[in-house]
C-alpha cells in the first residue's frame, strides 16, 4: 500500500525552472493543480472524454504531444459494433487549445477534417465535436468527487492526471444524418492529462459506472508502479474512496475478449468485454497501439471505512496502451 498525501489547496505542478514541484506530489478529491509545464519534447498535454449511452460509445480527444497534436472523434453503435472514427494530427500541435487547469476555459482543435470545441466553467462542460458522419452535442453537468494524482518518475519525469467518472450527460448524437438523443442512463468520464513522459511507456486503465451513477470505477497500473503513487478510487454517491495500492491485470493479449481479472489489496473485480476497439499510431517518433474494450464490470472494491462495495452491474472500459512518445 502507498501512503500518498492528500492535497487540498491550489498548487503548481512544475517550478519556475520546469522540474517537478515536490509540493505537488499527492492526489486530490478535485482538481487543484496548474498544469504549467515549461519547456518542449517531452511534454504531453490531453483531454479524452468518454461517453457511454445504453446504445453507443463516444470518444472525444484533444491533445498535444509537442511534435504533433493527435485529435480525433469515435463513435461505436453498441448493438451492431460498427464504428466510425476519424483522426486528425496537427504538426508541432498547431492549432490545439489546452488550458492549464482541468475544467477551466477552453479546449479545442480543428485540423484536417476534425473539429472539436470545449466550453468548460461552473463544473459544466459543453462539447461539440464534427468529423466525417458524425456529429456530437453534448452537455456534462457537475459530478463528484474526482481524483487527481502526481506521478513522479522523477524530478523531470512527471504526470499530473484527473480521473473524473460518473458525470450526468444529456445532448445528442447525429451519425450519417440520423439523431439520438443521449438517454439519461449515459454518462461521461474525463481525463485530463499535463506531464513530462519517458519515452517508453505501457499503461492500463479502467473506468466505468453504474447505469444510475451512484458507483464509480477508477482503476489504473503499471505505468505507476514503483512510484509511491496509484490511481485507485472507488466513487460511492458522489463520495471518493482512495485505494492506495499497486494492482495486478490479468487478460489474454491474444485474446482482448475474454475476460480481464484486476486484483490487489482492496480490490478484486472481473471485467468482462463486448467490443475491442484497437488504435494505431506510427508517425515515426511518435507510435503506439491501444487495446480499448468496452465491458462490464462485477466484485467488489472497498471504501473508507474497509467494507466491499459491489461493483457489479458498473459498465465501461479497461485498456492497455503501449506508446513511444
């Protein structure tokens, strides 16, 4: 288990000189960091928002890799498993919009036949996002508690990430001139990324909720292992729940459908797939390939007090990414 600090008042996530605000390291029940990174290379800047609806799955990016902005829009039918998805990538990230605080001010891009623009203030956030097919209106309102965490690799090598799950969503989704509304069982789940990376890197992440959003699901692994931080959390009725303890994933990389196990101190829950999304990027310096697959979920986490939340029933997504960044 980590002993990772709670913070609860404003900081910057970087000094005056770039390096790793030592103040910074610790996590937060909402967000609190400025992500004022310095400098150029190594920088990574991103908003991913994921939408779930009893019908389709929604995913909306806007991001900055310093040598390239990587943008795109995907939309899956969940009842046929077709997808549409369109990328855009913006040399040297020209033209992306990225604020340094999560939830406030603007986000956007427009590039090469993509166009997304975020309105976020008052813990409200507007989208609306074009591509090829598809048109996305979407309105989130106030959610929770989210979870920010620090990575620290080190002094140079960092991430600051927000994990907010179980937003209310409403708007509606337009595919090849056919309108759906967004129903009120959907939800959205952010996650606001500012950091300095290694270059190599593998990760996973899960996240997911109950159809009413009373129970949330915020799991993540190996890229912070040995850290002395995780990204855990269990969100009960609005109410975070940190775990702080490193996980074991288990899945089939030759088989992405069949059932995923992650487990540790505090949690034990299965996952169980409906679709594979798989994503590929090669553009030299940068390349990477993602494994997404929308499931359910079932077990149970624990909350403050130890006792087992069931989880069963939560829908959403585990994935495993691989990137050279």
């Amino acid at each position: 288990m980590t002993h990772e600090r709670e913070i609860t008042v404003p900081v910057d996530l970087c000094l005056p000189n770039g390096r790793l605000n030592p103040a910074a390291v610790g996590w937060s029940r909402r967000p609190l960091h400025r992500g004022n990174l310095r400098g150029w290379g190594r920088g990574k800047r991103w908003e991913y928002w994921g939408v779930v609806t009893p019908t389709h799955v929604i995913g909306v990016v806007v991001s900055s890799l310093d040598y390239a902005g990587v943008n795109s829009l995907y939309v899956l039918d969940r009842a046929t498993g077709r997808e549409w998805a369109q990328e855009a990538v913006s040399p040297l990230a020209r033209g992306v919009v990225l604020p340094e605080v999560s939830g406030q001010g603007y986000v956007g891009v427009h590039a090469g036949g993509v166009r997304i623009g975020i309105e976020q203030a008052d813990d409200r956030v507007n989208i609306v996002a074009r591509a090829a097919g598809i048109e996305v209106q979407l309105e989130i309102g106030p959610g929770g508690e989210s979870l920010g965490v620090v990575v620290p690799w080190s002094e140079r090598r960092f991430q600051y990430t927000v994990k907010d799950v179980a937003r209310p969503v409403s708007g509606r989704l337009i595919l090849d001139g056919a309108t759906h509304e967004i129903a009120e069982e959907s939800f959205a789940v952010l996650d606001h990324g500012r950091g300095k990376w290694p270059y190599a890197m593998t990760w996973n992440w899960a996240a997911g909720s109950t159809p009413d959003r009373s129970g949330g699901v915020q799991l993540g692994g190996k890229w912070t292992d040995g850290t002395g931080t995780t990204e855990n959390a269990l969100v009960v009725e609005g109410r975070l729940h940190k775990i702080g303890a490193e996980l074991d994933w288990s899945y089939d990389r030759a088989d992405w459908l069949k059932s995923w196990r992650i487990t540790g101190e505090g949690v034990d829950v299965r996952f169980h797939p409906f679709h594979e999304r798989v994503a590929r990027m090669n553009l030299l310096v940068l390349a990477g390939e993602t494994h997404q697959c929308f499931g359910h979920f079932e077990g149970w986490m624990v909350d403050d007090s130890g006792n087992r939340v069931a989880v069963d029933g939560a829908v959403g997504w585990a994935e495993e990414a691989r990137n050279r960044w």
